[in-house]
C-alpha cells in the first residue's frame, strides 16, 4: 500500500460503494485494506431479518475479530469468487472515491496499478503506458467511471 492509500483511504472507498458480495469483503479484510470493525460495520448496515444468511450475519456482527475470517467464507457463494472480478471492483471503488473528492486522480490511478500487479484493464489511464486511442487519457477515465458505475450499480453517488 502506497502512502497516499493508507486504510483509512481503502475503508472510505469500501464504504462509497454500497453494495458488496461477501467474497469482495474477505479479499479487502485478507488484503489488509479494511478492518474487522469496517466488515462488522458493513454487516449491521445491510441485515435484514428476510434476507438468505440471516443467522449467519448476525453471529458476523458479534463475532470476535479472530472469527470474522472463517465466518466470511460461510457466507461466500461459489458463483462470487472469481479473483479478477473482486479485484476490479475494488480498483473501480479507489479510483472513483478518487475521482469523487476531487483528489489526483491519476496520481491514485498510477497507485492502483502498481499495487494490484500492473492490470491490462487500467493501462489506458496510466499516463506513461502508451494507448493506441485517439482519445484523451480523461475522456478514457470519463468512460472508466461510468463503465464501472453500470458494471457495480450499487454505486452511492
């Protein structure tokens, strides 16, 4: 994690995107970029006594922090774990909070990139990769935001 995205930056952008699986959770808790309280806090948020896991959520919301990781896998469904996927998403939930709170963006964009292993996926916003595109880095990052807007739509705006 680079200076600039410390954990308090990864939970304010965990918590601008409203609607997370519960694979994407345990990949920000394993990777360091929230804490057990931000999942608890997540969970309290979005319990509904209908909803599927309702018991399961609520031993989240009282477990001890040395139980949040096992408790998180339970509650995991197979079709949630594809790694590019979860990855994307919490690259696309960076680079919006950055570009909501009128932060350097691309300074933000150039930390993601390093930071998640140099992804094709973000290469056209990385001012020092060449781009074969006509367009201009910032109506590709125009483009970026609301791709990822669409793509997640659970987006807090």
């Amino acid at each position: 994690m680079h200076m600039l995205m410390n954990k308090e930056y990864y939970t304010k952008a965990f918590e601008n995107i409203e609607k997370w699986s519960w694979a994407e959770i345990k990949y920000g808790l394993e990777q360091d970029f929230i804490t057990a309280e931000a999942v608890i806090a997540y969970a309290r948020q979005c319990i509904d006594e209908d909803m599927p896991d309702f018991e399961t959520v609520m031993k989240l919301i009282i477990a001890e922090e040395y139980e949040i990781e096992d408790i998180l896998l339970s509650l995991i469904k197979n079709d949630e774990t594809n790694i590019e996927s979860i990855q994307s998403k919490w690259m696309f939930a960076l680079i919006y909070y950055s570009y909501q709170n009128a932060n350097d963006v691309f300074q933000t964009i150039d930390e993601v990139y390093a930071d998640f292993g140099y992804p094709e996926e973000l290469s056209k916003l990385v001012g020092y990769m060449p781009c074969n595109e006509t367009n201009t880095i910032e109506s590709r990052l125009k483009y970026y935001i609301e791709d990822g807007i669409q793509k997640w739509k659970k987006c807090v705006v």
